[in-house]
C-alpha cells in the first residue's frame, strides 16, 4: 500500500537524520476529514514514534475547486477531538492544530504577499506553483521538474514575473483564501513595519522560551 511505503520513508528519513546528527526539522502536515478524525490520535502518536519533531493538523484547502469534491469540516463537529490532540504535545515533539484555517475568510492586516517568495507548491505531476492557493492555474505555475531543474525554475523570469505581478499595488488580494502564506505574511509586515525590527525578532525569540517550537526562528 501507498501509505504502508510512506511510513517506510519517514522512518528511514528519520534514522537518516539520528544517524548523521543532522539539525533537520522533521514535520508532518495532516489534513481532517469527516472519515479520519475518528484516527487521528493513533496518527499523531505514530508520528511521534517515528521520530519526528511536529505535526500540524488542518482542514483541507477549499480553494482551487476542492469545495466540489470534499465537504468541508465544521468545526463545532470535531473541536472536542482536536482539542485532545492539540494538549499531545511533548517536550520534543509539537502537536499544532491550524484552527484559522476553519474560518471561510481570511482576515488580514497587510496588503501584499511577503511570503510568496519564500514558498512554492509542487504537484505530482512536476508543476510548480506560486502557491496552494493557484494550484493548477497555469498564470500561476512557474515551471515543471521534468523539464527544468528546481534552481532553473526558481530563478527563472518566468517566476520573477509572477512575483511582479502579485506583489504589485494592482493585484487583488481578495482572490486569495486562508493560505499557509497568511501567517508568514502577518509576521514579515508587523516586521517591515516595525519601528524598531532588531527588538520586534528579540521580543519574537524571547515569546518562544519555554514554548514546544521548532528550534529555529524561521518556523512561522
């Protein structure tokens, strides 16, 4: 079974890292459906076996027509589950559950999409694209990796257009959804933004001693 090689992986992933002593941050995204909620608090503690430093628990996207082929989660349904797997967490090992993404807006204080050049979205078929949020819209896919290399698509002129474009004044935000890039961009315009930038990342750094995070500033 496809899911019985993707367990294999992950812990040969995981011995990889043990064995070279590497600092690698190991992390598992998981989305909830009506049909495993009921599965998920032997997932969570599976992946924890495996060896791995976070899992972060989200509904799925309703963007780029998923809405005509999932039936979205209600929250009122599985919050007493997910609040049980949210308290999983141990001293290496954090367990997140994305509750904005259960909201069908996405309230936002900046007005361009720092994030974008920070992240992409690869489907299975080699496509990269600027973000989940286009997925499978071609004005918003960069290249493919059977074609190009990774580092050919990145640095190509077709994604700098694309960055031109939706960092411009003209683009519209309000086409885009709850997105993992929502977060990363409230972070980076409090930080443009900041009158003081250096103290925003002290004051930042210090709000995470003593909290289960990844060890290291840049997962936001």
């Amino acid at each position: 079974m496809d899911f019985d090689r993707i367990k294999s992986n992950m812990k040969k992933i995981s011995e990889y890292k043990q064995k070279n002593n590497s600092r690698c941050t190991l992390g598992v995204y998981s989305l909830i459906f009506n049909q495993n909620i009921s599965e998920l608090e032997s997932w969570v503690n599976e992946v924890q076996g495996l060896g791995f430093d976070y899992m972060i628990i989200k509904p799925p996207g309703l963007g780029v027509g998923n809405i005509s082929h999932i039936e979205p989660m209600r929250l009122e349904e599985c919050k007493p589950s997910l609040e049980r797997i949210s308290k999983m967490s141990t001293h290496s090992f954090l367990v997140q559950v994305r509750w904005d993404l259960f909201k069908k807006g996405c309230t936002r204080d900046y007005d361009t999409c720092l994030g974008l050049p920070f992240m992409c979205a690869v489907d299975s078929d080699g496509s990269v694209y600027a973000c989940n949020w286009f997925w499978g819209n071609e004005d918003f896919k960069y290249g493919n990796l059977n074609k190009n290399t990774f580092p050919e698509i990145w640095e190509s002129r077709r994604k700098k257009e694309i960055l031109e474009k939706v960092l411009s004044k003209d683009f519209d935000l309000s086409k885009c959804g709850a997105c993992r890039q929502n977060s990363i961009n409230g972070f980076l315009w409090t930080l443009k933004n900041s009158k003081n930038p250096y103290r925003f990342l002290s004051d930042f750094r210090d709000s995470l001693e003593g909290h289960n995070q990844p060890d290291h500033i840049n997962f936001i």
